[in-house]
C-alpha cells in the first residue's frame, strides 16, 4: 500500500469490515478469479450462444451432464459468476470512493521549491559546476524542459518543473468509466430486450412470437415487421458479399410506417428498437412436375443451397440452388461414382427430363433478423470514452525535475567530486534532480542528457550522475514504484522538505 | 500474391533470421559486441521496412485494408513487434532484447509461411468483415499482442539479470510447450483436447514452479542495474500495450453493436481478450499498489505473455470457436 492512499484513506480509523472491502488485494484476488472462470467460459461452448447439443457433441452426453451440473455450461449466468461480478463491484465502488476519487485533492497541493541538499536526496540527481556566475544556465534548463512539456516554475534560483501531472488522474478516470459502464449495463439487462427471428419473404418479425431475451421491467413493441424484399450479392468467385432485406414497420392496425432496406452493418431503427441483418438463406423452392406443383425443403451446402426428392428406394433426384435462383439437377445411383447432371432450370427455361417437365415456380429466402433495445447505451458509450481515456493517462508517466543554483564548492553538494581541491573561490553550482512514476529509466536518460548539456555549455564537465538507492535492490529483492511513491510522498506532504528527505533515505 | 510482394516478405523474413543470428553472436563475442548489436539493429530495421512494405503492397495488390485473416495479421504482428522493440532500443538501449524480437518476428514469419496456400492468397471478405470497423478495431489488438510479448519477453531478461535462472529456465521451458501446443494444433491433426491439456497443464504447472523457483538465486549472474531497466522495459510495454488492448476491445464492442446489435455476447474470443485485460489490470493493481518483487512481476508478466499467445494464436489452433474465426482454415 502506498504512502499516498494511505494519507488519504488510512486503514487504522476504518472499520475492518470497509478496510476488506476496499482492499486491494481482494481486487487482485477477484480480478484473478474472475479471469480464471471468464477462461472456463471461453473453453467450454456456452448453453445460451451455442446451444446444449454443441456441449454433448464435443465432450459426450456423461461429461456434458456433469459440466451443466456445475453450472460450466452456462457459466456467465450461474451464481457464482454472478456473485463474483457483484464482489468485484462492490470492491470497486470502495476503492473507488475510498481510495482513487480522493487523490484529486492530492494534486492541488503546491510543491516546495528543493535547496541543492535536498536534490542530492532525490532518486535520480545530479550536479554541474558552473563556469560563469549568472542565472543564464538556469533560464536555459527551463527552456529545455518546456522544451520537452514540462511545467515550469521559478522562485528566485531555484526552479521546479512537473510533466504528465493529469496523468496521475488515470485511475480516476478509469474507475469512473467503469462505474459508468456497470450504470449502463444495469440499465439496459433491466429493461432492454434482445433476439432473433428467421422470416420468409412477405411474412412478419412478430416480436412476441420470435426467440428473445427474458423480460425483466422492459416490453416488447406491439408493432411488426414486413419483409418485402430480400436478396444476396455475390463477388464474381460466387462468395456471398452482402445480404439485403427491405423492411416495413407496420402499426398494430396494419398501417405503413417506415420502410428501409438494411444490410448487415446498416441496421432498421425504430422506437429504440434496432433491427439487424445477421443471416440470409434460401428456405424452401416451389416446382412445377407437369403442372403438379411440389414444395422442396432446402439445406445450405456450402456455397449453395440443395434438395433432395427420392425417386424410389435408390436413386434420388437432387436439386442444387444458387442464390441467384438458378438450378441443377441432378440424379444418384448406388452403382453410380458421382451424380450425373440431368439439366437446369432457370426462372424463365424449364428442363424436359424425358417425360417430365420442371420448371420453377419460385425461391422462397429467408432473412435471419436480429433486434434489440439498449436503453443504456448512450451511458455505456460514455462509460466507453472515459475508460479509454483513462487507461491511454495510465500511459504518462508522471515526473519532477527540481532545480537550485547555489553558491559553494561541489564537495557538500549531490555528488561529491573528490578531484576539487577546496581552496578553490566558492562558484556557482547548478543542482538538479528528480523523480518519475512509471518509465524511470527513460527519465534518468533525460537527465543524463540534460546534464551532459549544461555541462557542455555553461559547467567544467566530469560530473558523474549519481543515484540515492543504487545497491540495496537485489537485497530488497525489488524496490518497486511505490517506494518510489513513498519517497516522493514524504516531500510532498511534509512542510519541512530537509526532514522529509531524510524520512525517505530511512525509508528504503 | 504478386511478385514483389512476395520477394518483400521473404526479405523481411530473411533479415530478420540475419538479425536474430547477429544479435546472438553479440553476446557471445564481448569485444565485438557494439558493432554487432548495431549491424543487427540495422538488419532489423531493414526487416522492419520491408514487412512494412510488404503490407502496404497487399493492401495495393487486395484493393483492401491488408487485414483480414490469419496470415496477414501474422505480418502486422511481426510489423508491431520490430517496430516496437526499435522504438524501445532508441529510449531505453536495451540490447538484450533484441534478440529475443527478431525471434519472435522470425518465429511468426515462419509460422505465417507454413500456413496453407489459401491463407497466403488474396481472398475477397466475408460480409461481416465489410466494415471500416476493421481497421479501426482490429490493428490496436496486434499491436497490444506484440507489446505484451515484448514486456513478457523483457520480464525473461529481467529475470536473468535478478539471477533467478532456475525460474528464467522453467518460464521458457513453459512458454516453449505453450508454442508447441499452438503449432502442433496449427499444422497436425492431433486431438485438440490434449493440445488444450498440454497448453493449460504447462502453463499452470510451469508457472507455478517458477513462482516457487524465485527463492533460488543466482548471485554470480546478472546485473541488478539492467535487472532495474529490464523491470521498467516490461512495465512500459504492458503500460501501453494495455491502452491499445482496450481500445481494441472497446471498438470491437462498437463494431459488434452496430453489425450484431449487441456489444459484448461471450463469444470465445472476446472472453480471451478479457482474460487478458483482467490479467494486465491484476498486474498494474499489483505494480501501483503493493509492494511487489520486481521478478515477481516478471513472472506475472510471462503468465500475461501466454494468455496473449492463447487469445491470438492459440484461440484458433486449439479448437474453440465463435464468431472469430477468420483466423481459421482448417
């Protein structure tokens, strides 16, 4: 737990029961649980997408028996995911309010302005001994860091520079975002609706005769809808490209509304209901015998559609559709190697088998339509955007740059440069340093370079950076960004910034 | 697939076996080791150019967004991973990785090549995937598998330099088992529920003695500095690898809304894409609030690296469907 939550949120004055709730650790914990049965989900074929036969057709009816006793079938709805979710949002909701919101105020808390003594403290620090003696490498090392997006703040000849502060609001962000979205998600799975119906051409989408989502607060439109249309497009190579189906809303008395034609990804709205293309096929075809007219299921085969009517006991006549209604025929025989095409039949050129004459009386499509009523999407959207922006903030990282110009020999400074003899005249040295939550190595490179600069223009170089925690890592086994935190913390809060740093030196 | 496609490919795949094998010397040859970490450097930038080039010529040869199926997002994939590691060399100068990137590029070329005839050609999209969505949706998720392998891959490192070998080698042993499921469901036809055991039953295994291995210490190896940089590598890939994972999802959820009405329908892959999204926010929540080793956090980020390699590669090859399957050919 970091020194930051800690003086905002400390677990000494709660109760226990909101110290586990707002626990971080439970977070990890839930958020790993919630993973492992999210993974079982997505190995195991769901009830609800695929139905119960896809389970016992991959584990075998005894396995799948056990599997839907478990509630591993259906495990996005069984009550230990449910609870799960309902834990991880309560733990949400507490960290939330109890931990993230309260770090706004955090940030509006003016930094001090460091003295080189206190730089020197600094995780990554160092020091360059100036030749001249004005404040013109000063000004510099502010351009510089503007340069770069710093903050820059100046008090006499010491200077303070802050980059990627509103990234510090990451988590704020995100936690609302996710809030928002639980408010959304709750809305709509109360009173929205979803579902899906295969409909022939000239029939109806009747609402509450088609396959849909269970009812809680929301009701089902008393209005339907009329297929007047549909058909498919094709690339040249005969894969299908887009299917089209040209829609009327009807009122109860059966007047005319609103007519679309959708396509997939170019849904019908009307009344907060959305309608979708989602599948297309060819149902069933009417054929003429010589003039006795005969109604053919059909099955997908592929790319095309086929019907089988038997002749007697061996041989069977196949019919063989493509989406664009035109039709082979062909015949089977045991002794045969492969069907023996007979002829074709197109809506205007019937095929005279011998005796028989067939022709097309007609293709009847059918259009697979997908509705549904999401009252709580405009929140989720919401909730979307700031979720995004929240974890594109977690991306800055947050940084400090303190700066003092100072009179005196380098020896009582940051780096001590044992080379300097100390019957030199006192010069002007220029003391930097700083800190960074999250990407500290690419920092210490930027003050690597900005040293490497000064130097080169205003300072005798050979200075060597240096750094407050070197060694004791492997020892520590990890001293990790919130010690880095702490550290930092310790400054922030203190009023003395000397006994602060010292804190922080006591600290790791 | 045209020509010059075709000869563009070959010399990203080319270059980077080159760069991988440079890479690998200039570990082995300490007095020569700047100059072959920098010829290696630029036969990864000539490999990077090339599969840039290569995607940008099937994208003008397909009259189409080139991503659309197994083998083109393999491409992007090899594309996010050399230029992400480029990027990192110029900010951090890590070297050690570089190996480990043209590997993982390579291993993808490889993967890629073996594929069948007909993931290679041109083939016109399934009216699903007639949407501007796609690229809006699909390239930030191979852009946040790359990353996420280049942070697992950095944890490796880091784990190295920490001294934790035993932990380092039982990690590989595991991730290399979890390749193997994935390209022996890709290319045979062994039983997927094996696959799927030898997958998962690696993984937690491995894993688990990994964690336990962490207390053996190897003190004569590593370097605590770079052990230090390695960690923060790690870290900056999974800090950005993470933005582009939820925009990713997000947008799926967009695109899944305005074609299927409804943003989020478990469908297995999107289920793995949230495994994985709960497993990096686990990481980040451990990282930001408690404290964590540094190789601890290695290791966490190695099991983020196989969840990756589950939800792009693995998805496919061991057998669970949905409606992604784009990736599918079999």
């Amino acid at each position: 737990m970091n020194q930051e939550s800690e003086k905002i949120y400390d677990p000494k004055t709660q109760s226990s029961l909101k110290n586990a709730l707002a626990s971080v650790q439970l977070t990890i914990f839930l958020m790993s649980l919630t993973a492992l049965t999210v993974l079982i989900g997505a190995w195991c074929p769901q009830e609800s997408a695929s139905g119960k036969e896809k389970v016992i057709e991959q584990f075998g009816a005894d396995t799948a028996k056990l599997l839907t006793q478990f509630g591993i079938t259906d495990i996005y709805h069984s009550p230990f995911f449910l609870s799960l979710i309902a834990m991880l949002t309560v733990n949400m909701i507490a960290c939330s309010f109890l931990r993230v919101f309260p770090r706004i105020k955090l940030l509006q808390k003016p930094l001090p302005f460091l003295s080189g003594k206190d730089i020197g403290k600094l995780p990554i620090n160092t020091s360059v001994e100036l030749k001249g003696n004005d404040q013109s490498a000063l000004t510099a090392l502010a351009v510089r860091l503007s340069a770069r997006g710093f903050k820059v703040a100046t008090s006499g000849d010491k200077l303070l520079a802050e980059y990627g502060r509103f990234g510090r609001l990451a988590a704020t962000v995100t936690h609302i975002g996710l809030l928002t979205l639980l408010v959304g998600v709750t809305i709509t799975s109360w009173t929205g609706f979803s579902g899906f119906q295969p409909v022939l051409l000239n029939s109806h989408l009747d609402f509450s005769q088609s396959e849909h989502s269970k009812l809680w607060v929301g009701k089902l439109p008393t209005w339907t809808v009329r297929v007047d249309a549909t058909h498919r497009e094709d690339y040249p190579t005969g894969e299908p490209k887009q299917w089209f189906s040209k829609l009327t809303v009807l009122d109860t008395q059966g007047k005319e509304i609103k007519t679309q034609e959708i396509s997939v990804n170019n849904p019908l709205s009307y009344d907060g209901v959305d309608i979708y293309q989602s599948s297309w096929g060819l149902d069933h075809i009417f054929l003429n015998f010589n003039g006795k007219e005969k109604r053919l299921d059909l099955q997908p085969m592929g790319k095309l559609y086929a019907a089988f009517l038997p002749l007697d006991q061996n041989s069977v006549m196949i019919f063989s559709v493509r989406a664009d209604g035109i039709i082979k025929v062909f015949a089977k025989r045991p002794d045969w190697e492969a069907p023996r095409q007979l002829g074709e039949i197109t809506k205007d050129k019937p095929a005279k088998l011998g005796p028989v004459t067939i022709s097309l009386i007609r293709v009847m499509p059918v259009t697979g339509l997908q509705y549904k009523c999401d009252p709580g999407l405009p929140i989720t959207y919401v909730a979307f955007a700031f979720i995004i922006v929240g974890v594109l903030m977690a991306a800055i990282p947050h940084r400090h740059v303190w700066v003092s110009l100072e009179t005196g020999s380098k020896k009582e400074g940051a780096t001590g440069n044992e080379n300097k003899t100390d019957d030199m005249a006192p010069s002007k040295i220029l003391y930097f340093g700083g800190r960074s939550v999250k990407a500290k190595v690419g920092f210490e490179r930027l003050i690597k370079t900005l040293e490497s600069q000064m130097a080169s223009e205003f300072g005798i170089p050979k200075v060597e950076i240096s750094e407050a925690q070197p060694t004791e890592k492997l020892n520590a086994g990890h001293t990790n960004e919130s010690s880095a935190q702490k550290k930092k913390e310790h400054v922030l809060a203190g009023s003395s910034a000397d006994s602060n740093a010292k804190d922080a030196q006591g600290d790791s | 697939m045209s020509e010059m496609q075709m000869a563009l490919t070959n010399t990203a795949g080319i270059t980077s076996v080159m760069s991988f094998w440079v890479f690998v010397a200039s570990n082995g040859f300490k007095n020569r080791k700047d100059l072959l970490v920098k010829i290696g450097s630029w036969t990864l930038t000539l490999a990077f150019v090339a599969v840039t080039a290569a995607i940008i010529t099937r994208g003008i040869d397909a009259q189409r967004f080139p991503l659309a199926n197994l083998y083109e997002s393999l491409l992007w994939f090899a594309w996010a991973t050399m230029g992400a590691y480029l990027a990192l060399a110029k900010a951090y100068g890590v070297r050690q990785l570089g190996w480990l990137a043209s590997l993982t590029a390579l291993l993808m070329f490889l993967y890629g090549s073996w594929l069948p005839q007909s993931q290679h050609d041109i083939q016109p999209l399934v009216p699903a995937l007639v949407s501007y969505w796609r690229w809006i949706h699909v390239p930030p998720l191979i852009i946040s598998y790359a990353l996420f392998f280049l942070g697992g891959l950095s944890g490796f490192i880091q784990l190295y330099q920490a001294g934790r070998i035993a932990s380092l080698i039982t990690a590989a042993a595991t991730v290399s088992l979890a390749i193997l499921a994935v390209v022996l469901g890709t290319f045979t036809s062994v039983e997927t529920a094996w696959l799927q055991i030898l997958f998962a039953g690696a993984s937690l295994v491995g894993m688990i003695i990994s964690f336990k291995l962490l207390r053996r210490i190897d003190k004569n190896r590593g370097d605590s500095k770079l052990a230090e940089t390695y960690d923060d590598v790690s870290y900056r890939c999974i800090a950005i690898g993470m933005p582009a994972l939820t925009f990713g999802i997000i947008t799926g959820g967009l695109w899944a809304n305005h074609a299927w009405g409804t943003y989020w329908s478990w469908d297995p892959k999107e289920s793995m894409a949230l495994v994985t999204w709960l497993s990096y926010a686990a990481y980040i929540h451990l990282r930001v609030h408690r404290e964590c080793s540094a190789e601890k956090l290695a290791l966490v980020s190695i099991v983020g690296l196989l969840l990756t390699l589950m939800t792009y590669l693995g998805f496919n090859s061991l057998g669970l469907g949905g409606l992604h399957s784009y990736g599918n050919f079999k």
